[in-house]
C-alpha cells in the first residue's frame, strides 16, 4: 500500500472533557468520521498534494485512514498551544519526501509551521546529501535547499488556539491525510 495522494488540514475544539474536545478539533479539520492510524514521516514518490475536499471525496466513513498527526491539548485558561504538520518535497519526484509533525506551548501556529517546515526539509536535506550548517537560521538554510537544486518545495499546515477562559479543554490538530 503506497498512498499516490495526500491532503493537509487543521482544526480546534474546545469541551469540557478532553476526548471530546479532541473530537471537536477532528470535526473542524473534516476528519473525525474516519478510523485514524498515525504513521512516521515520509511522503512517497510521486504522492500528490490535493485539496482537503478532494480528499475528503475519496474516503467514506469509518475507513481506516492512514495520517501524519500533530496534536495538542489545554485545560490552562489562555494557555497559546499549537500542532503544525511540515512538508518538504524533493525536486526529483522518484524520490521520497518528508512530513514533520510538531506540537508546541507558547508558539503561534506561523513559530510552529516554520518550526515544522525546517524540521521536514533538513530531514529531506540529510537524506539528499545535501551539505548545510544546522545552527544556520532556518531562512538561510531554506535558501541553501532550494539552491541545491534538490528540494523543490517546503510548506506548513498550523493550527493555534489559546485554552479556553474558562479552563474548558482546548485541541488543536493538524493532519497530513493519505489517500491510497
């Protein structure tokens, strides 16, 4: 089973029981109707990104549904939480890319999605061969990746959200979903 398509998506729920408020964060991404298996971080050759609502066309509920997941969860009022999905595509389409999933206190969804987006093109950067200095800032390095000629694109998907005034459980999620 090699997936050939692959959307991105984010979503935040807010309850007063953290499954559920989980559950909400799922309904606001258009995920929850499906049985979800979270895998590690690589995106096959040639897999395509398509639109949420393509995706969403090709799978019916309860299908077991294979995704990259970041999630994150407060009950501290005006706690900042996020979940941020990275991507770094290769330019050479034969060749497997990366996803990165990161979740994180503090940080504002674009903090985490560049955090998220640096973590999954040096990933892809080390696989390549590609020479770069790690404690560079990550423009710099960014810069240095699309040079090599090797990485064609790097991206984000973030979901922030501050915990509830009231101590009610807040989620964020977000998914890198596979369509095989």
């Amino acid at each position: 089973m090699v997936p050939g398509k692959v959307f991105l998506t984010k979503g935040a729920g807010v309850d007063k029981n953290r499954l559920s408020s989980f559950e909400f964060a799922l309904r606001s991404a258009g995920i929850e109707r499906y049985n979800l298996v979270d895998v590690s971080s690589i995106l096959p050759p040639s897999c395509k990104i398509i639109p949420k609502n393509d995706g969403l066309k090709y799978l019916s509920p309860g299908e077991i549904v294979f995704c990259v997941l970041a999630r994150n969860e407060t009950d501290e009022p005006n706690r900042l939480i996020s979940a941020s999905i990275g991507v770094a595509l290769p330019t050479d389409r034969h060749h497997h890319g990366y996803l990165s999933e990161h979740h994180a206190f503090g940080q504002t969804a674009e903090a985490a999605g560049d955090f998220a987006e640096d973590l999954a093109a040096t990933m892809l950067a080390s696989t390549l061969g590609i020479t770069f200095d790690p404690y560079q800032a990550w423009d710099k390095r960014k810069k240095v990746y699309r040079a090599s000629g090797r990485i064609f694109r790097t991206s984000h998907v973030s979901q922030s959200a501050e915990g509830n005034k009231n101590g009610l459980w807040t989620s964020v999620v977000a998914a890198a979903v596979f369509v095989l």
